[in-house]
C-alpha cells in the first residue's frame, strides 16, 4: 500500500525552504510507494511550479483550513505556519506530525508553540545547531537532523560566458541571497569590498538578490566602484558557471543551501564559521571558513583564493566529492526511512 504523505507549506513568496519542498516532493514523486497531497497558501509559487505534477494533489487553502477529513499516514510541516495546521490536523483526524525547522533561532515558549512541538511525532533539523535548538525545547520526542539538499540549478553556456565577457579580466566574487544584512551580512562583504579596492584591484564584487536592505546597502556602497549589484536574477546558474569565488558572509545561517548549489558548480566558497554552515565546510579542504563578521579575514582569504588557482581547484574537487551527502535522493531517503518509522511505530 503507498504511503499517504500530506506536505503543508504556507510561507509567503518562494524561498530556500520551499525550493526544499519542492525538491522532496519531486523526489518523492518517483517512487511508487508514494502519494502526495500538498496544502499551500492560495496562488502560491510553489503550487505553480508543482501543477500538474502526476501523482501530487494541491490544496490551496489556509493555515486553520483545508482539514478534508484526514486519511494520510504522515503529515510533514516545512515552515512554522505549517506545524500549526499540522496540530490542528492531527488533533481532528489523529495523523502523526513531522515538522521541519529551517532557522537556528530559539524557539519561543508560547502556549502554542509548547503544544505543537510537543506533539510532534519527530522535529527535524537542517543542520547540527538547529538539532541542538530543538533537543532543549521542552518535551520535544525525538529529533533528527536531515540536511538541505543541492538543487543543480539549470545553467545555460553561452549566458555564462556572455557574463565573463562583460566582466572579462575581473575576478568574479558572488553573493548570491536576500539582500538582509543581519541575516546575510552583506555589510561584512562591502567592508572587505572596500579593504580589497587597492590591493585586488581586478576583484569584482557581484551581488545578486533583492531585500529589505537593498536601498540602504546600494547607498552605502555609492563609492565603491568594485561593487555591482545585480537584484534578482532567476538564471542564477548563469552566474554561478561564471564567478571564480562565492562569498558567504552570514550572520544567521540554517545551513546555506545557496553554499551546495556553489560546490554543485565548482565555485570555492568563502563562508562565515556559523550556523549550519560548517556542517557543509571543512575550512581547508573544500572551502574556507572565517568568523561571522570579521572583515579583514574574509578580505584575506579572498586575496589568498585570487591569488592561488591550486587552491581554488583543490577546494572546489573536494566540495564535489563531498556533495553526495547533500543529494535530493540522499534527503528523500532520510525522509521516507523517517516516515516508514513513524507508520511502523503507530
């Protein structure tokens, strides 16, 4: 008999947590044992992009509704609003709850929140820092850790060497996500940005996406003639089969997915040693890592990556060996051994 799985994801606009829904269900969407139902928000992207996908059904609903009488053996909430309509499921029709939590942040203690964790069959975390999170809420059951999956981002040859031709003789050093400085760290970037304008002056800085930061980011970056920015740019794989450098100044991170779709390409990486994010890096052997916020020694290894192309293949060869742990099968896997888990526990 297949297994009747019931995603929810009710976020506004398409992010990374729901490119990873869509990832799983079109993983999942391959096997026979398997039907799914997906409840998302009322004109969602991420409805759009999963129409007409054989074997998935879409409900498009919102957060307190969609309850058609249950009939699934596993409910898997990807987003907050989603545990919430999880809850609210299993408390009407009794199926068992998986919730997915993205963000390294403490969850608060509300009454709620106590309940719908606690009722979790199993809480899943991206990354070693967000299983830790959940492991000291109270009465959470059980957690696992599963992490992102790479999405092999289409990529179109003649764009990408359109973009070296625009930016020929300049070394190419991306950023690449919402342009949201406490999160992202954009700032950290401008700073080696402007630390670098002398001593590199070939490096150019890229930085791709939009955010609530983006017209005070571009003010303060006014002088700084090494500093494009792009906005939003849906042929992302154009630029990442172009840049030499990826640049991953964050703050706050879950994992950082958009550091898996770098090591996908070949691009080194350059991230800050938070979050989930050294679950992905080994700094010296497929990336290089610096602290969170430190300026000068994101801009010295910059300078060291521009300056050693050894050292660049090294790190990129290692991070494609090593993204076999970061696969959408290898996630889908994780995912059904957890709901077959679940079913055979109930």
């Amino acid at each position: 008999m297949a297994l009747r799985i019931a995603h929810a994801n009710f976020a506004r606009g398409y992010r990374g947590g729901e490119r990873q829904t869509e990832i799983l269900i079109r993983e999942l969407s391959k096997r026979e044992d398997v039907e799914q139902t997906l409840f998302t928000r009322h004109g969602s992207e991420l409805a759009q992009r999963l129409s007409g996908m054989k074997g998935l059904r879409i409900v498009e609903t919102t957060r307190l509704g969609g309850h058609l009488g249950g009939g699934f053996d596993v409910l898997q909430a990807h987003e907050a609003k989603a545990a919430h309509w999880a809850y609210l499921e299993h408390l009407l029709h009794g199926e068992p709850y998986v919730i997915t939590r993205r963000v390294p942040e403490e969850i608060r203690h509300s009454f709620l929140n106590l309940r719908v964790y606690r009722g979790a069959a199993c809480t899943v975390g991206l990354s070693s820092v967000i299983c830790e999170e959940l492991r000291s809420f109270p009465g959470v059951r059980e957690v696992r850790r599963i992490p992102s999956s790479c999405y092999h981002l289409a990529h179109d040859d003649a764009s990408a060497a359109a973009i070296r031709e625009k930016y020929q003789g300049r070394f190419l050093v991306a950023q690449i996500g919402a342009l949201v400085d406490r999160h992202k760290g954009q700032r950290v970037l401008l700073k080696a940005a402007e630390i670098l304008r002398e001593r590199c002056p070939d490096m150019l800085f890229l930085f791709l996406g939009s955010g609530a930061d983006e017209a005070v980011l571009r003010e303060e970056s006014r002088g700084l003639d090494n500093v494009i920015w792009l906005g939003f740019q849906k042929n992302v794989g154009d630029y990442l089969a172009a840049v030499d450098v990826m640049a991953y100044p964050s703050r706050i991170e879950g994992l950082g997915s958009a550091i898996l779709d770098a090591m996908d390409f070949g691009v080194p990486v350059i991230a800050a040693r938070v979050g989930g994010i050294p679950d992905i890096i080994r700094s010296g052997s497929n990336g290089i890592l610096f602290e969170s916020g430190d300026a000068a020694a994101l801009a010295d290894g910059l300078e060291r990556l521009r300056n050693d192309a050894a050292l660049r293949e090294s790190l990129s060869g290692q991070a494609r060996s090593d993204l076999s742990s970061f696969s959408p099968e290898r996630m889908a896997d994780s995912y059904m051994a957890l709901y077959q888990d679940i079913c055979g526990a109930g």
